[in-house]
C-alpha cells in the first residue's frame, strides 16, 4: 500500500492524473477509509474526466458528510445525466446549511433547481430563479435563465415578457440573453427575439465574443439547460486572473457529463483543459463527436495543433476553419496567427492578404491594417527582399503617420539594414517623442545615434532602455557596443556577458567574438 501511495503522489507531482488514479485505487482496495483517500481521488478523477471514479468517490464523501462542492457537482451531473430528478434535487439540497447558501453555491443552485424542476415536469419550474436575490429582484442572468426555462417548458409568451423587462447587464446575462433570443427565435416569438439582440451591447460588436461564435443553440431540455449554464460558469472562472485552473475544469466536467452535444460546455472544458496544462486533453475534447465542429472551435483546436508543434497540420486546420466565405474578422486574425507561425510564407501572404480584404475605412480597422501590413513586410524581411518590403512598410506609416509603433517598426527596420539613414532617424525619434518610457522605442533611438556616430547621446538612451527591458538580449547588447565606442571596455564586456546569459544561436556567436577580440565592423550588432 505504501508503494502505491507513493506511485500516487508522483504521478500527481507529474501531472499525470490518470496513473495517480490507478495507483489510489490501489490504495483504495486495501484501506477504503484511509482518511483524504477519496478526495484525492474525486479531484484525480475530474482531471481525467472519469465520471465513474469520480461519482464512486463523491457518493463515500457525501454518505461520510463531507458535502464538498465538486462532490455535489458530480453527483447532480450523473442523476441528472440519468433523468433521476429525485436525487439531483436531493443532492443540490445537500449543501444548504443554517447559514445559507456560499457564494458558489449561490450561482449554481438557483439554475440548476429550476432546470431540475423543470425536467420533472414541476409547476412553474422558474420559480427557483425568480424567488431569489435581494429584495427578491434577481439578476438578470437569472432572469433570463428563467425566460429559458420557460421556452423549454413550451410557454414562449411568458419567457418573452421577460426579454421585454431585462436589461442585460454583465457579460454572463447578455450571454444568456443571447441564448434566449435564439432559443424564442426557434418557439416563435420572432419580434421579441429582434428586440432583446438590440439590448445586448455583445452582440453590437458583431459577434466577436469566441461564446458569441458558438452555433445559436436552442435550450430543449433541462439538461442542455443546466449543461449551458455550468459551461457559462466554467467561461467565467476562466477568466478570473490568478484563479485556480481547477475550478473551471470542474464546472466544466459536470456539463458536458450531462450533455457532451452542449457546444458552450465543450468549449469550457477545452480551455479550462488548456488551462490546467492539459493540452492533449483538450485536443481531445475536440476530436470526434457526432457533428462537425463550429468553425470557432475548429480554430481553437488549430491553435492547440499549433501549440502542440503540429504545424503543418495546424496550417490545414485554420485554412479550413475560415473556408466559409464570411467568417468572423477574429476567426481571420487567428488564421493569419497561425499561418505567421508555420514558417509558411506563401501561407501567411494568403491569410494576410484575405484579412485585409475584410477591412474597412474606421479607424479601428486602418490601425489593423497597417499592422497587418508590418507583418507582411516582416515576412519580406525576413527573405531579405527589401524592395518588396519597403512599399508595405510606408503604406503603413501613411494609415498610422502617429503612431509610435509603426514608427518605431519600419524607422528601426529601415535603419537596421542601414536604408535611408536621415528618414529613419526622424521616424523614430518622432515614435520616442510620443512614448518616451517605452524600451523598444528608446533602444531604437539610442541604436539609431550609435549608428550615425552620436555615442554620447547612444550611451543614456540605451543605458535606459536596459533599465527597462533587463532581460532583452538586443538591448544588452547595443549598450555593450555603445560602451566600447565610448571607450569603456569594461562595462562594454560586462554587458555582453550579460546578454550572453539569454542570447540565441547566430546572437551568442557574435557575443563570443566579441569578448574575445572586441568590438569590430564585422561582429556590431545589426
């Protein structure tokens, strides 16, 4: 037993959740009360997504007392997975102490009670979620929740009145907003479906919002209801900065055990997968299934392709991800991500060049396009084609002639390869004129007086940039050659030595040259 706890802690200090598993069943076999024993187990088991290890543990914990919140959610998912709408309105009640409802608590039980009546073919299924909040005025998440309750329960007019009294306010409530008017769209109610969308500032923003992207999904059961709105959790958590990675994966797990076909669970749990460093898991997630993915989760399962090494395949994945002939501008921008990614010039051209074809004359988008066509240019430079880069790179200081980073980009570009020394030097010191704590654009200005024979005005320059980018080897090494031509061979060495430390292969070369035999025309950084 001993080995097989062992086993078990390294597995877990491994990450590798499902030998973990193995080795506590082990444990289990010979000492089932081993106290934390099946804890430890319930949360391995949810990392693994095996529902039948993980109701085993939570059913021991919850018979022993100890109404953990995963352990709720794991039991509700299965009663509810198995239409027993007795247990899993037992369980949901199973928690509720003298002191009311946690925080936690208070977000699931609401919905998830209404869905549950709702499945049991109770009177007025809603009620759960319109008899809460202060002063019994609920939020208007719950409120829309309710309006889908009703559409289940085949009463459209009572959830469009509803749609008409709302107003979404948070990103979850205009999400299950959204959710409503697509689910009255279907049942009917067509004018009110119109009226609620004018209401929902996400959807002004032409559906960007990657949940927004998702396939409008009616609601027609409880347990798609109660599926979506553990994935709307799941979403949320996620993007709490600094939360725990395990706690959306657990919202997320329980929705898709009650309905895998629920496309905002599914795609909870792909990045709440990614998101606790499980990115096999999460391509997993994406493979397979009865219908072809969204192409918003088709981009998704590209980038984790990508992310994987996978790029040739990943490449493939994003192409067809934006096949159809209006995607979404960020499914675009995502694609010509990965195609930059690849290696692949040609590739990255294509998507470049398809993004551009999408854009506007707003201001918003002139921005983006000058950026789309640095990035174009940078591909050029690259291959060392200047000639074809130049054109790219001054059409885009004429869409952004104020921006410090374009500036900055094509004055440092152009002043690398030593083209037009004057013009360059005037872009960037204009780009430090209006972002003068910005490192890059004032390593750019001290590089741009080195190169031109202003050492004087190079060393401070560059002596800031290093203060503060520390850890950017160029940077270290431009103040490094700027010290030599001062003269100060000292701190000259020290800073290359320094750069060094982080530089790559063709960089670490020329450093060593450098220490070895100082500074000279052939080892001065580009």
């Amino acid at each position: 037993m001993l080995g097989a706890l062992a086993r078990a802690r390294l597995a877990e200090d491994a990450g590798d959740a499902r030998q973990a598993l193995a080795a506590l069943a082990v444990v289990a076999n010979r000492a089932p009360d081993l106290p934390g024993l099946r804890a430890r187990m319930l949360e391995q088991a949810i990392e693994v997504g095996d529902l039948a290890a993980a109701r085993s543990a939570a059913a021991h914990l919850w018979e022993a007392g100890d109404r953990r919140i995963d352990a709720q959610l794991v039991l509700v998912a299965d009663a509810m997975r198995r239409s027993d709408w007795r247990a899993a309105r037992d369980y949901l009640a199973g928690r509720t102490g003298k002191g009311g409802l946690d925080p936690i608590a208070r977000l699931i039980e609401p919905p998830l009670n209404g869905w549950v009546a709702m499945g049991a073919r109770e009177a007025r299924p809603e009620r759960h979620l319109l008899e809460t909040g202060t002063r019994n005025v609920p939020q208007p998440a719950f409120q829309f929740e309710a309006g889908l309750v009703q559409v289940a329960a085949r009463r459209p007019a009572d959830a469009a009145a509803i749609a008409e009294r709302v107003t979404p306010t948070d990103r979850t409530s205009q999400l299950v907003a959204m959710r409503l008017a697509a689910a009255l769209d279907g049942a009917g109610e067509r004018e009110a479906a119109e009226r609620l969308r004018g209401r929902i500032a996400l959807a002004a923003g032409g559906r960007e919002d990657p949940a927004l992207l998702l396939p409008d999904q009616g609601v027609p059961g409880a347990r798609s209801g109660a599926a979506h709105w553990l994935g709307l959790l799941a979403d949320g958590f996620a993007r709490t900065p600094g939360g725990n990675p395990k706690i959306p994966l657990m919202f997320a797990r329980a929705a898709t055990w009650i309905d895998p076909g629920e496309w905002q669970a599914r795609a909870a749990l792909v990045e709440a997968l990614d998101r606790n460093g499980q990115k096999q898991a999460a391509l997993a997630a994406l493979a397979g299934g009865r219908s072809a993915l969204p192409p918003v989760l088709a981009m998704r399962r590209a980038e984790l392709l990508a992310d994987e090494g996978a790029m040739a395949e990943a490449l493939a994945a994003a192409e067809a991800a934006v096949a159809d002939v209006t995607p979404a501008r960020s499914l675009l921008v995502r694609y010509a991500d990965i195609a930059r990614r690849s290696d692949d010039v040609r590739a990255a051209e294509r998507a470049y060049l398809r993004l551009e074809g999408d854009l506007g004359e707003g201001e918003f988008d002139q921005a983006l396009h000058a950026n789309i066509l640095i990035a174009r240019a940078e591909l050029l430079l690259q291959a060392d084609d200047w000639d074809a880069a130049a054109p790219l790179l001054d059409r885009a200081v004429a869409l952004r002639p104020n921006d410090p980073n374009v500036l900055n980009f094509v004055g440092y570009s152009s002043i690398e390869r030593r083209r037009d020394i004057p013009r360059s030097l005037e872009r960037i010191e204009t780009a430090w004129a209006q972002d003068p704590q910005n490192a890059a654009i004032t390593d750019s200005l001290g590089w741009a007086y080195f190169l031109t024979g202003r050492i004087d005005e190079a060393v401070p320059l560059l002596e800031r940039a290093q203060r503060g980018e520390p850890g950017n080897a160029v940077i270290v090494e431009h103040l490094g050659d700027a010290y030599w031509k001062a003269g100060e061979h000292f701190r000259a060495r020290h800073s290359w030595r320094a750069a060094a430390l982080v530089a790559e292969a063709d960089m670490a070369a020329r450093l060593e040259a450098k220490l070895r035999d100082g500074l000279t025309p052939a080892t001065t950084a580009p």
